[in-house]
C-alpha cells in the first residue's frame, strides 16, 4: 500500500475514530484497524479499484 492509499483509507474513517495499524491477511488482501476514543478497534478490508485508487469496508 502507497502512502497515497493509506491517506485515502484514513479519510474515509467514520469520525471519531483514528487509524492504528494495517496488516497483510492470511487469506490476502489488506485489512486495517482503527481505534475509537474508548478503546475498541474496528477492522476494515482495504479494496482496491482498477485505478489502485482505495476504498474501506467494514469486516
């Protein structure tokens, strides 16, 4: 994941929430995980376009 990628999925994070880390799965993919105030983490999978351009899905 590029830097340019990894500031597309931080801004699509629901507010309130802050990136913590991302990760390669064992099954493939990315995943990434955000932290709310309170503590609780959050995981997404990263998916890419045919543009490598980055959108977030709740997992």
């Amino acid at each position: 994941m590029t830097e340019k990628q990894l500031k597309q999925a931080k801004s699509q994070l629901p507010q309130g929430e802050k990136f913590d880390r991302a990760y390669r799965a064992f099954e493939g993919g990315i995943r990434l995980i955000s932290k709310k105030a309170d503590g609780t983490e959050t995981r997404y999978k990263v998916i890419f376009d045919a543009d490598d351009n980055v959108r977030i899905e709740r997992f």
